[in-house]
C-alpha cells in the first residue's frame, strides 16, 4: 500500500532528481523493491537500471559501458566531487595567463609607482601545466573507456580533445628544451579548448555560430564582386563606413564610377548602425533559437529513449528475493540517505486523513484541511505581531507600575486561544498521526503548548499571588512572562 504509488510515481511520472537518488541510494546499501517488501540483492540488472534512469534524468546519452566496473567508474567521473576538481584544473590552466612571462600583471596599475611583474622562474608553471595535462589525460582515458572504441570514433570532441593534448604536451617539451626562452608557446592558444569541451553551453554557442555563418555567405548575390572581393576586406570597409573615419578612400572609386553609387552609401552610413547591427542579432538570435529547438527534441529523444531501455532491463529482472524485510527497513533506509529535505518528502507519503461518514464532518475536513486556512493561520500571527509592537511602542515611556497589562493579557488570550483552536481543528481535518508528520505542525503545537502553559502561569500569578504591597515585584515577574511570551510570539509567526 506504500510503495505501490511510490514506484510508480518514480517509474512513470519520474519524480525527477528525488526519484533518481532516491533508487541510487537503495541500490548503494543493496535494497531492492519488489510489490510491498524490499529485498537486500544487489542485482546487476537493477544496477543497470538505476544508470539507465539516471542519464534519462538528466538528458545524458546511455551509450556507455553497464558492466559491474564501468558502472562504478561511471558514477565516480560524474561525481560532484570529479566535476569539481576538472572545473578547478581547467580555472587553473586558464589563470597561468596571468603570471607567465610577458605578463603585465601588478599589484598597481599606475605607471609611476609600479614594479616589474614577477616573471617566475623556468619549471614552475610548467609543472603545473603538466599537473594538469596529467588530470586532463585521465579524463579523456576515463570518457573514452566508459562509451567505448565504437561510440570513440563517433565523437569529434574527444578526438581534438586528444590531438589538442598531445600538441600541447610535444609544445610544453620544447619549452622545457630550450629552458623557456622561446617566444611562441601554441599550447597557450589551444588552452581555451579545455574549457570549451568541458561546457555544453559552449559547445551549442560554436555550433550555433558554424551554421550562422552560411547564412551570412551571399553566394547566390554577385554585386559584391567588384568592392566586396573577399571577407575580410569586405569587413573592413564596412567598419570604415560605420565608423564615418575615411569615408572618402572607401566611396570615392565607386562614386567616381557613377554618381548613383552615392544613394547606397549615404542611406549605409545613415541607417547601418540603426539596422545592420540589429539585423545581425536577429540572425544568431535566429540560429540560436532553432538550435535551441533541435537540442530540446534530441534531448527528449534520449529521455525517452533512457525510459524505454530503463523498462527493458526491468522486464528482464527475476524473482529471487532473500532476506526479506518490511517497509520499516525502507524509512530507515531512506533517513541515512544523504538527499535535499525536499527529495525525501517528494518520496514518503504521509499517514493518510480519517476517513468521516457524516457529511457535515466531511465538510468540516474540507474546510480546515485546506491550505487557505493555514494561509488564514499566518495572517493572525502577523496581526498578533503587530499588535504587540504597538502596545510596545505604547508602553515604552511609562514606568512599570504605570502600565495596563489588562489589555496586554486580553491580546494574549484572544491569539492563544485563536492558536489552540487552530491546531485542534487542524488534527481533526488531518488527524494526529498526518498532523505530526509535518515538522511545520509539530513545530507550530509546541510553540502553542508553550504559549497556553505561560499564560496560564501569568494568569496564576497575577489572581493568586496579588498583593497590594508587593505590586512592583509582582508586575516585574509578570512583565519578564510578557516578555518571554512576546519572544515566542515572534518565533511563532
């Protein structure tokens, strides 16, 4: 009756990242679920499962190695712990551009008080940059391995990854051959290249930017052949034109040709930077979006494809189950998992509403079961804070014989006894077990507990204890219960 929901809410709906470590984590301490008993077998198919639904989740591709080992290696590359320390090597890699030789980097940047830049000694960065070819060379190794020699050849990216590793590690020999008195280090050029393959935010920008340049490309358009011979000259004079600095050695050839050619420049010069510009954002804009909408249909192509695989090695599980142990096993389980609160509610369902026959009952359950009253609940306890900041601020000026706690105490009992009827009605809707499954109720009971057993301390003292002589000591004991049922007041709301 528990688990029933549960394993369908994570296979069919796939409750998302609280499903996903949620079985992950079953599969760590060896659990496996089957109707409403929970088995401790660490099958091989469930293990493959849990990978399936994992890269379902998280739009990854599930062409990789399941065995036993690959699995494990799997789980630890893509560790937040591995993608942490790469994103550190490459942050590394990225910063030796600060301090390598001819850097200008200094503690000050005017010219009149600043020092040399440290120019640091041969070996020193380059042991570093070594350290991290070394974590770069066991990444491309670990990625290579885990999707194989089949899907290797297929992927582009690690492929220049390598050529770039190996250009830079033969660039980084010469540098230590010649004692780093060269002046041109390539692998300093391809060092971005770490970044851009590690990012896939970065890779769709490059891609984009590839298929936005054939738009750009009039091939069809031949009026360009006679000033716009090529590219970069191309650019160059359209630079000169929206920058208005000579215009005359851009315009002068062609208006010397025929005067008409005047109307293209003037209206070029007059409205480029209004619309060309522009036009050029819509253009990427353009490509960006429609790559946008192929990479969103690809990456629910794999989701859908990681929730058929996910089934298919379902279908191929058996029956075997040893050790059996009941749902208490499965709670324990789920508290000694390391996960977001709000992953562990999305998992456990809380104790079910007594179910009443009377209607009026059932209406009573609807009506202050309902989120809106506990909405209605906050918005007392902020007026009950309100109130005491205003009786506050009326009583701060006056010596304590001088103040009316009267009226301070008929607050009190009007917001108590508004809180006490609160959590009443809000068992009798949920019923004590769901009541107390929340920490929000648990928490908001024993702050009225709290708050009924003060005030009827104050009460006590006030009417029993009352002596005309011993009114100053009296209204300081009663004033410090004020102030503590005030604190608590404010934590309540």
């Amino acid at each position: 009756r528990f688990l029933d929901p549960v394993i369908s809410q994570l296979l069919v709906a796939g409750s998302g990242k609280a499903g996903v470590q949620f079985l992950s984590s079953l599969a760590t301490f060896g659990w496996e679920i089957s109707g409403d008993q929970i088995y401790l077998r660490c099958v091989m198919p469930f293990w493959k499962w849990i990978f399936i639904s994992r890269e379902r989740i998280t739009y990854r591709s599930i062409n990789h190695r399941v065995d036993s080992k690959s699995l494990w290696l799997y789980r630890w590359y893509y560790s937040r712990t591995c993608q942490w320390i790469l994103g550190l090597i490459i942050t590394i890699i990225l910063a030796l551009a600060f301090i390598e030789n001819p850097s200008s980097l200094t503690i000050t940047s005017d010219v009149r008080y600043r020092l040399p830049a440290w120019n640091p000694p041969c070996g020193l960065t380059e042991s570093v940059e070594l350290l991290c070819f070394l974590v770069f060379a066991v990444d491309v190794s670990v990625k290579s391995y885990l999707i194989g020699w089949a899907e290797f050849w297929k992927n582009k990216w690690l492929m220049a990854y390598i050529l770039t590793l190996v250009i830079s590690l033969a660039d980084w020999i010469v540098s230590l051959s010649f004692f780093c008195t060269e002046n041109v280090r390539i692998r300093r050029i391809l060092r971005p290249f770490f970044l851009l393959q590690n990012s896939s935010m970065m890779k769709k920008t490059l891609k984009s930017i590839n298929s936005t340049l054939p738009e750009m490309d009039g091939q069809q358009d031949k009026e360009w052949v006679g000033y716009f011979r090529n590219l970069p000259d191309s650019l160059t004079s359209l630079l000169v034109l929206l920058t208005t600095a000579n215009n005359p050695d851009v315009m002068i050839p062609a208006y010397s040709k025929n005067r008409a050619y005047s109307i293209f420049f003037i209206l070029f010069t007059v409205l480029g930077n209004l619309f060309l510009m522009n036009l050029l954002t819509a253009i990427i804009y353009n490509q960006f979006r429609g790559y946008l909408l192929k990479s969103v249909q690809s990456s629910l192509f794999r989701r859908r494809l990681g929730i058929r695989a996910a089934f298919e090695v379902l279908s191929s599980l058996r029956e075997t189950p040893a050790n059996t142990q009941h749902i208490g096993a499965l709670l324990q389980v789920l508290q000694k998992v390391e996960m977001d609160s709000r992953c562990k509610q999305a998992i456990m369902r809380h104790p079910p509403s007594p179910e009443y026959q009377s209607q009026f009952m059932q209406k009573m359950q609807f009506a202050f079961g309902h989120p809106y009253f506990g909405y209605l609940g906050n918005v007392v306890a902020l007026a009950n804070i309100v109130s005491i900041c205003v009786v506050l601020v009326m009583d701060a000026d006056k010596q304590p014989s001088e103040r009316d706690d009267f009226f301070l105490g008929a607050i009190n009992c009007f917001f108590i006894l508004y809180y006490l009827l609160e959590m009443l009605l809000k068992i009798l809707a949920m019923g004590l077990k769901r009541y107390l499954s929340y920490p929000s109720n648990r928490f908001d009971g024993l702050l009225t507990v709290i708050l009924l057993v003060i005030f009827l301390v104050v009460v006590i003292v006030v009417v029993t204890l009352y002596k005309p002589e011993t009114h100053m000591a009296d209204g300081q004991s009663h004033g410090e219960c004020n102030a503590l049922y005030i604190l608590l007041c404010v934590t309540a709301g």
